[in-house]
C-alpha cells in the first residue's frame, strides 16, 4: 500500500506523523510520501517537500509564496502520475490542499481529507468544491460528520487526533516541578506555532501581561515556545521593549506550562484542544491583517473561532479576533484573565465546566479510527482492481 499525504502546518504535522506510525505498526511494508513536516519524517515519510516551512495565513502573506506554491503543486501532479499511490489523504491546510486534490482527482486515486477545513464555521458554500474534489471525509468533530452527511458529502467520525496525542506524552515531572516552584501562581502564555502568529500577537500578549503583572504581583507568565528561532523573536521584543516582566521563556515545554498553569492567554488553534482535555480556563486572541480580518467578519457563519466554544456554542473560553493592536483591546483581553485571577471561585467555576466537556468530547482513539478507515479504503481498491 502507498500513501500519499500533503500536510501544511505544523500541528497537521504531529497528526500525520501519527497516522504514518500506526500505519506502519499494523504493516511495515505501507510505503507513506508526499508533502509533511519534520515529524512525518522521523515517523518514516519519504518526503518530497517539506511544506509545513510555507504554513502561512493572510492575504497579503499568502499572495507572495503562490509561485512556490504552484511548483509544489506541478512537482505533485506529476508524481502523482508516475507513482499512482493508493490514496491521498490530506490533512486541513485547505488553500493548497484543493490543488493536491485535484491532481488526485485527474490520475483516477482516491482522495480522503482528514481534519477537513471548518467549512460549518465559515465557508459552507464550499462544499461544492468538496464534493467535486474528495470522496470521503473523516472527521474529528462528531457534529462537523453530521454537518458533512446532510450536505452530500460522505463523512465519517473518528475522533480527534489531539487527545490520542496528548494522553500519550508524559508529562516531565521535573519540569513541571520547576514550573510550580517559580512562583505561587502561573497565568501562561501560548503565542502560537506559526511564526507570523507569534510575531503579530506576543507583542501584544506582553502589554496584557504587563497590566495583570501589575495587579497581581504573586503570579508569573511562562511563554511557551514551538522554535529556538521564536523563541529568540519574543526574548528580543521583551529586551528591546526595555520592560521588566515576569516572565519565563521556555521550548518544548507546551504540555508541562498547560499543565501547570493556573489560567492561559493562547492564541486561538488546535492547542485549545489540549487546553480543554487538561480542564484550563483559557482566553484566547488572534490578531491577523485587517484584510483577513474583514474577510472574515464577511464570511463567517459561525459566532466562535475556538473548538470547545463551538462545541458548546458559547464563550466558554471568552475569544477575541483582532485587527489592531489597541489599548482598547489589552484592556478587553486583560479584564477576562484579571476575573479568574482576582476571583478563585470564578476560576474553579470555568476548569469544573471544560473539565465536564473535556469528559464528553476529549474521547481517545482517533488515530486508530481513522487507520482503520484508510485501511478499508485500500482493501476496497484492491477488491475492485
């Protein structure tokens, strides 16, 4: 059996990687290529590009890299052709994702989208463009399989990759340790994996931290750091700003800072998932170009960016989508995270609610779910060849 993923961002990445692991656990000989990050790598991808290095979002981000883009996208097509993998699995990543489909599409292989884009939250005219492009989904939302089926597009639930993957990383008790020691009470800060993410909104995070810092003295903010190369950004905004924080940079240490922490600021994405399974109150932000945040406000169908807001169709991680860095919103932002800190009953209040949805939704087993699934699909291309 040959696979063949394009995967575009770096959490897709751990998920993908995951998927080739239990692949290749049921049958060593399942040959896995295609584009992915440097996990599917160590996972036993054969990689023809790695494309989690172009993860970008935006207009005005998006518009400069096309040309790399379409080169990936003839690179494939003609691989594609030559190879005839038994499947294309691809994984969110949707503005390319379409192309790869299509090249699927054209050499007669099947094409299944796992982690599909979010097109119940903001772009359900799409799913005409699905239908054309893919022959099954396989959801890891039980209401996104729901919202798929009724539309005509074949979906199947299989859970989310995420809580596999969490509750299978230990956490480092020294670290954690570490963490508790470093003062009576932590609020963390999660800038992003994405580098243009932690560039548009760390700063920002610093003026929140700055004014609850202030307030409640007692308490400090681990960063939670996915590169040494960002790390490095958000130490140099900190020394170049000139201000004296609390804070504590840290790498590879996500889980241990979720885990530790006694409240969280996070940039909206797959890490609420994670933040949700270990039961942390969270208020999330996401600061993008004013054009993508208009066309945003334009498309959107949906009144929550997070998962666990939408699963539960309120703020129960109170959100703010951004398109300037104001006064006006640190002071939206740090009021929500001052009401958990000032008031220790609020705060049990919110962890006792995503703890009871965590009980509901954080359900394990997703991988292997969807293993099963892509292993059907080549079964029954073997039995109609």
């Amino acid at each position: 059996m040959h696979v063949f993923f394009s995967v575009g961002e770096p959490s897709a990445d751990q998920h993908g990687a995951h998927l080739i692991a239990e692949l290749r656990r049921r049958d060593p000989s399942i040959h896995c290529s295609g584009f992915g990050g440097p996990l599917m790598e160590k996972a036993g991808f054969d990689s023809l590009f790695r494309l989690t290095d172009m993860a970008v979002m935006g207009v005005t981000e998006v518009l400069p890299m096309i040309p790399r883009f379409y080169s990936q996208y003839l690179r494939a097509k003609q691989f594609l052709r030559a190879a005839r993998p038994d499947v294309c699995v691809l994984i969110d990543f949707p503005g390319f994702n379409w192309w790869i489909a299509s090249a699927a599409k054209e050499a007669g292989i099947e094409v299944i989208y796992y982690c599909p884009p979010q097109m119940w939250a903001w772009a359900g005219w799409r799913i005409r463009k699905m239908r054309r492009l893919v022959d099954r989904v396989l959801s890891v939302l039980p209401f996104e399989a729901d919202w798929y089926n009724d539309r005509g597009m074949p979906a199947e639930y299989v859970g989310h990759p995420f809580y596999d993957e969490v509750a299978e990383r230990p956490l480092d008790r020294e670290v954690c340790r570490r963490l508790e020691r470093s003062a009576p009470r932590r609020c963390a800060i999660l800038p992003g994996s994405r580098n243009q993410e932690v560039r548009r909104n760390f700063p920002m995070m610093l003026d929140v931290v700055e004014r609850l810092a202030r307030k409640h003295p007692d308490v400090r903010f681990p960063v939670a750091c996915f590169r040494q190369s960002q790390r490095q950004f958000c130490e140099n905004v900190l020394r170049e700003d000139g201000r004296e924080l609390p804070v504590d940079f840290c790498l590879g240490e996500t889980s241990e800072i979720i885990a530790t922490a006694d409240c969280i600021l996070m940039v909206s994405g797959s890490v609420s998932l994670e933040v949700l399974s270990r039961g942390k109150p969270a208020t999330a932000m996401y600061r993008c170009s004013p054009s993508m945040y208009l066309l945003g406000r334009f498309l959107g169908q949906c009144d929550y960016m997070s998962l666990p807001n939408m699963m539960v169709n309120r703020p129960l991680m109170p959100e703010f989508p951004l398109a300037r860095h104001s006064d006006a919103n640190v002071t939206k932002i740090t009021a929500e995270l001052d009401r958990w800190l000032s008031d220790p009953v609020a705060l049990q209040r919110t962890a006792s609610e995503m703890r009871e949805l965590a009980a509901v939704a954080a359900t394990r087993g997703g991988i292997s779910r969807a293993v099963d699934s892509l292993l059907r699909s080549s079964n029954s291309t073997a039995r109609a060849a």
